[in-house]
C-alpha cells in the first residue's frame, strides 16, 4: 500500500480481493464533509496556523499539503489507490504517460550510464532514450524483443536501467517477468516494465520482481478516453527520487483529472473483464477468416508467448493486431474505413473502440525500411476493442473484410 495513507476503508488484516479494492482502495472510509466520494480540492497552495506548525511540517515530513507542484490531496489518494491495485508500497502520478516516462529516467540515470530496453518498447520512449538523453551522454541499447541472452551480454558495469513492455505495442509480445527481473536482480540493475496494455487487472509485475511497473493511465486506467495521466508504482525507496523530480519538473495531476481518474478506477475490474472478452473473441474471429494472414493476439496458443502469457496473465485485453492476405496499404485502408462501430484514433482503453493503420496513424514519420525493420507493415492493422456488445464487434469485422 501507499506510503502517506491515512484512514483506510479497510482494515489492514484483510485481504479484499481486486474489485474491492477498485473500489474502496486507498480510500479513507471517512472523507471531509461525509462525502462518500473524495473531494476535488481546487487549490495551489495551503496554509499554517503559525511558524511552529511550519516546522512540524518540514522536521516531521506530516503527511500533509503545502503546495499544489507537489501535492494535493485528492491525487495523494488516487496514488494510493493505484499503489493499492498494483501491490505496491508507493506510486506517483503525472499529467501524461509520457510525463512518467521521461520523469522517471531522469531521476534514474546520468551521463556515462547506460540503458537497456526491448526495440518493441513504445516508439516515443526509445526516441526519448536516444534523441534527448543520448545528447546528455546516456547510452542506450535496444535488443530484440524477448531476448534475454542479448539483453544480458549487453549488461556491463554502467548499466542503471532494464526496461520493457509487456505486452508490447502492437505486436503483444509478452516479457517472461521472472526471468528479465532475474536479469536485474543478478547484476543489481533496476528493473522497469511498462505495463500499460497489461494492466494491474492482468498482470501485476512487482508480484514477479520487477522493481518498477509504469502506466499510461490515459488507457484502461481512466477507461473514458477524456484524460491525460501517468503513473509509477513500486517501493517507496525506488520510487522516491522519481516524486522529488516531479516537484521540480511540473508535471503533477490537476485534481480534476486526479478525480476523474479516481471515478474511472470504481468500474476498472468490470470494464476489463469486458475488454479481455471481446479481445479474445475477435481474435479468435480474425484468425479463422480468409482474408487475414495473421494475428498478434496473446491469447490465441499461436502467439509465440502464448505459454508465457497463459501463464502471468489473468486476461490478455482488448489490443488485437492483424495483417490482411494478399493487401497493400490503400487495400488495408479500405477495411479501417469500412467499420462501422470503431473510431479511427490512436490510444486504447477506452469505451470506444478504436482502429488504426498503424503506417498511418503511429508511424506516418517513419521511412518504409524504417517501419519494415520494426515489424510495422502496409497491411497491417490494430484494433482496441470497447465495451461494446462482442456479436456486434465481430459482425462489424466481418462486413468490413467481406467488403
């Protein structure tokens, strides 16, 4: 649980199963004003009865509230919350996942150091890496996708950082968790997984050893597609320097966004579980129609981590990537169009259903040998599955393919 919490909801002998927590965790049973939510607290700054409380304040390290960049008190539980759900001791938010990201490396590495991440790692990340800290004098290698034999012989005495994603976007390889935080732990380097299209719902890293587990909380998290927000969640001392940095850099909640996000949570287990179904189901759909070649779905045993997956993952989500038999883009193109239920978007998560062509949309700016080099193909497409009805979802598909 969270490090600064108050009150809880729950006694701290119990053990409420995930969609309690969803729920009540974090919370304190009790809130300002009787409220049964917690309030949204509009404020930069708070106050002190006089100069001694100042001191208790600072001397003490209270767990209170003494300016907005650094605090407020409806994110404080929101944190809490996501700490709560993921199994870990403490958990920071930011205004984007990319805020998070670029935060936490940041306080992790300096010049000379080195990182080392999976090439299926969200592409913004691995350009932050190279482009930005690179300029600083950070190294960072990029191994192939699950290869842990690489990954190790790239470990040297510099190495601060292993990073991924798991599953990883939009191919859905899937990280075997035990064996990378194995990695980290046998040459004392900080492990780091990206578990956005996971989330705590499917999988919960830090119960496998990873030290650090991020979130885009835009995605499943809010679950609306109406908010911005980030988050890393792990042990208080890992995940420290992490809030210090965001003190300075800015790039806290708005208590607003923190409220929305905290609402969103309350439906968070009901939602996945609609979204592992319809995932699956229009995965299973997609891989026995003519006109598809192939499908990235973790859940279909002919993913090449399907073992891996069965084996971590409580549900595989709504992200399903296919290439279409015998197409080029503009044949690709003429399927995304003829949906009828799926908005053509980036992002996932949401209530929505999304669809893309991913030359189009995510990797407009990157040359044809570029993207052929990472495994983005004229043919391919990528659907985030909503809430909506499964029959409908799958019908809709198959008018669009029959096309």
């Amino acid at each position: 649980m969270a490090d600064s919490e108050g009150p809880r909801s729950l006694p701290d002998s119990e053990t409420p199963r995930f969609g309690t927590l969803c729920v009540h965790g974090g919370e304190a049973r009790f809130k300002p004003c009787h409220s049964i939510t917690d309030p949204v607290f509009f404020t930069a700054t708070y106050t002190f009865e006089n100069t001694a409380a100042v001191l208790e304040y600072v001397e003490k390290k209270l767990p209170r509230d003494e300016y907005g960049r650094y605090s407020n008190p409806t994110e404080r539980v929101l944190e809490q919350k996501l700490a709560a759900l993921e199994g870990g001791e403490s958990a920071v938010t930011f205004t984007t996942g990319m805020a998070a990201v670029t935060c936490y490396l940041m306080s992790k590495v300096q010049s000379g150091d080195e990182i080392i991440l999976f090439d299926e790692c969200y592409h913004r990340s691995r350009e932050f890496c190279k482009k930005v800290l690179g300029k600083f004098g950070v190294v960072t290698h990029q191994i192939p996708a699950c290869d842990y034999e690489k990954m190790e012989a790239a470990i040297n005495s510099r190495t601060k950082l292993l990073i991924s994603e798991s599953p990883t976007n939009p191919h859905l390889s899937v990280v075997d968790l035990e064996r990378f935080a194995a990695l980290g732990k046998k040459y004392g380097v900080e492990t780091m997984i990206d578990a956005t299209l996971a989330t705590p719902y499917n999988v919960r890293p830090l119960e496998y050893g990873v030290d650090c587990v991020l979130h885009s909380c835009t995605k499943y998290l809010g679950g609306h597609n109406d908010l911005l927000a980030g988050a890393v969640i792990g042990r208080a001392e890992v995940i420290e320097p992490v809030r210090k940095l965001r003190g300075v850099m800015g790039v806290n909640l708005t208590s607003q966004t923190a409220y929305l996000l905290l609402r969103g949570l309350k439906t968070f287990e009901l939602r996945m579980e609609r979204h592992n179904q319809n995932g699956l189901a229009l995965a299973q759909f997609l891989e026995q129609h003519p006109r598809v070649q192939k499908v990235y779905y973790p859940g279909l045993p002919s993913h090449r981590d399907y073992e891996i997956a069965r084996r971590t993952m409580r549900g595989y989500g709504g992200l399903v990537t296919f290439l279409v038999r015998d197409a080029d883009a503009e044949a690709t193109a003429r399927i995304v169009d003829a949906v009828r239920i799926p908005h053509i978007g980036p992002s996932l998560g949401g209530a929505e259903s999304l669809i893309e062509q991913p030359i189009v949309m995510s990797y407009h700016d990157f040359t044809m040998d570029q993207r052929r080099a990472i495994g983005i193909l004229d043919n391919m497409i990528r659907v985030a599955c909503g809430l909506e009805d499964t029959a409908d979802l799958i019908a809709d598909f198959a008018q669009a393919l029959d096309h």
